[in-house]
C-alpha cells in the first residue's frame, strides 16, 4: 500500500477524477493526489471514509488482497482495541515487542488496545502485511475472514 495501494484503480474503476474523490473525502486534490501517487499515506480516517463510500474492504484498498470484498460496516472501535490485544498476544508478543517491530513506543500500543485512539494507517498496514491478518477484521469491519491471502507484491 505504501506505493498508493488500489487508490486509482478504484477512482478509475468508478469514473472519478482525483478532484470528486478528495471532495467525497472532505481533502484537498493535492493532498489526496500525494495519497494515491504513493508520496505520501492516507491517514486512517479518510480510508475508512473511502472504504464505506464504496463498500469496499479497507484490504482491498491497502492492496493486501485483490478480493473487493463487500463491506457494509464501518469500524467498531470496541472491536479494534480488542482484536489488536488478541492478535498481538496470539502472536505471543507483549506491548514492547509489537511496538519494536513498529518502531514505536509501548505507550502507542497501549493507546490502540484501549481505545484512546485509532491504529495508525502505516501500523495498521505493517501488522496486517507481516503478520497476514486482514485489516477490516482488525478494524472490526467484518468477522471473517480474519486471515487473507496477501499479494505477493513490493512495497
């Protein structure tokens, strides 16, 4: 994803040019034009606003899978900090390992698994690619599958 993942291909896909997919997610061209470029990453909350606009899996748009999955829930933020504490100790790692292999810290980790904010769109990616678990199930978009099929694909 870190290249612009499936960005285009969805605003192709759909007719749109960069100017009514930054007006749909409330942005500057420019700044949704960097997104879709790879220059820079789209921050959590605008690709959960694409991924409901159109019902679409947030793997899909991370190009973790070429599966377009439809999803019609959002995120469920009870779900997300529960199912990061899940996965982070059915992998047997504690807060200090997860936030090595990020490269953060643990008070970070701790702030995902209680919910005091929303996992970042480059952690969210990093655990999903490297430990091939699917974003929406972190994001608790959807109950299954909670594994995907990641793309063999450079990033």
């Amino acid at each position: 994803m870190l290249n612009g993942g499936n960005l285009k291909k969805i605003r192709m896909e759909n007719n749109l040019s960069q100017n009514d997919i930054a007006k749909i997610l409330n942005v500057a061209r420019s700044g949704y034009a960097m997104w879709e470029s790879g220059y820079n990453i789209i921050p959590i909350k605008q690709l959960i606003a694409l991924a409901d606009y159109f019902h679409i899996s947030v793997d899909y748009i991370l190009a973790l899978n070429s599966n377009k999955t439809i999803i019609k829930n959002s995120i469920n933020q009870e779900k997300i900090k529960i199912r990061i504490k899940e996965f982070r100790k059915e992998n047997n790692l504690n807060q200090e390992q997860l936030a090595a292999s990020l490269y953060t810290t643990k008070s970070v980790i701790s702030g995902y698994e209680t919910g005091r904010y929303i996992i970042a769109t480059p952690f969210l990616y990093s655990i999903c690619k490297n430990y091939n678990i699917s974003a929406d199930y972190l994001l608790g978009r959807t109950n299954e599958p909670k594994n995907i099929n990641i793309k063999k694909e450079s990033c």
